[in-house]
C-alpha cells in the first residue's frame, strides 16, 4: 500500500521522464511500475498533461538537494552561495553517473515544439529560475558584480547546460572536472 499515491506518482513519472523521456512513457508504464491501477492515476491525475505541470513542479521546486534549498532561502547571500549553488548542482549530474542532467532541460529539447502548453509551462520554469539566481545575487550586501546580475544569471543557465550536455557525451570525469573548474573560474572572474 503506497501512503502518498499522488506524490508516489509524481516521483516516479519524474524518474521515467529522465530515463525514457516524456513521449517514451506511457500512463501504463507509470501504472506497472507503480502497481496500480489505472483508476488510482486518474482519481489524482486528469491526463499526461496535468501529471507534466506537476512532475515539472516537483522537479523545480521540490527534487533538488536541501543544500540547494537552504542557500536560496538565506536572507543575506555571498559570493561563496552562488559558487555553491553550482556546486550542488553539478554534484547532483556527478551523482547520477552523467546519465541525466536536467529534467527542464530534457522537457525543453523535447517538447517546446509540440504545442504552447508546453512551450509556456517551460519558459515559465525557466524564467522562475533565472530569476531566482538574480534576486539571490542581489542579496549579497555591499556587493558590485563586474557583470549585471541578469547576466551572471544567463551565464550560469548556459554554462551548466553545456557544461552537463558535454559530460553526458564524453562521460570522462577529467574532462568533466575540467570544464566545471574553468566555469567556476569564469564565474568568480564574473563576480
């Protein structure tokens, strides 16, 4: 007997969208996989589509690693936060094996071209975390970054996704280390 079923069917969907992608799975493997019925995903769930808004709502606001979590929620930030934001974040690539990256980033490459509701759910998602890094920048006392905060904030987006999408593909852990040392490099130039 699952205790939760809808958060249970979240995770577990949110899973499946990185291994197979969102096209790939189906209602059914998310049932099997579960076991259960049919019913019991449709008594949370309307269709794929109301189970996307809310895998990509635990994705974004719930999945990351409570490291993640507490340096966005400080009242005052440094330097060393955003720095560690990254950190976290690559680790957390690092911990899968390079295997997947970004459940955003998937969903993006993916479904962007399939309709508007998807295309606006994701650049609702990523605008949401943009400007998160950009307040947090901004939270850092008696601070003047060499760069605006909005690009400081680009530049990580861009940086991590390429920087992931490159370990994905060569999955050498020197390589990776070494592009990961010289975007924090950049970064901290940057800041």
């Amino acid at each position: 007997m699952i205790k939760n079923p809808k958060q249970e069917i979240i995770k577990t969907s949110h899973n499946l969208f990185l291994l197979n992608w969102y096209k790939n799975t189906s209602i059914n493997n998310i049932v099997e996989k579960l076991w259960i019925s049919k019913w019991a995903f449709y008594h949370h769930f309307r269709d794929k589509k109301s189970l996307f808004l809310a895998v990509m709502d635990y994705f974004f606001y719930e999945s990351a690693p409570k490291e993640f979590y507490e340096i966005l929620t400080k009242k005052v930030a440094s330097k060393d936060d955003i720095i560690n934001l990254c950190k976290i974040l690559h680790w957390e690539f690092e911990e899968n094996k390079f295997k997947w990256w970004c459940l955003l980033w998937n969903m993006a490459l993916e479904l962007s071209d399939v309709d508007e509701f998807y295309r606006n759910k994701l650049s609702e998602l990523f605008k949401n975390w943009e400007e998160g890094i950009i307040e947090h920048i901004k939270k850092i006392p008696d601070f003047t970054p060499k760069k605006s905060p909005e690009t400081i904030a680009k530049f990580i987006i861009f940086s991590m996704e390429w920087i992931n999408l490159i370990a994905k593909v060569y999955k050498d852990k020197r390589k990776d280390k070494q592009n990961f040392d010289l975007f924090l490099e950049i970064l901290e130039e940057m800041l």
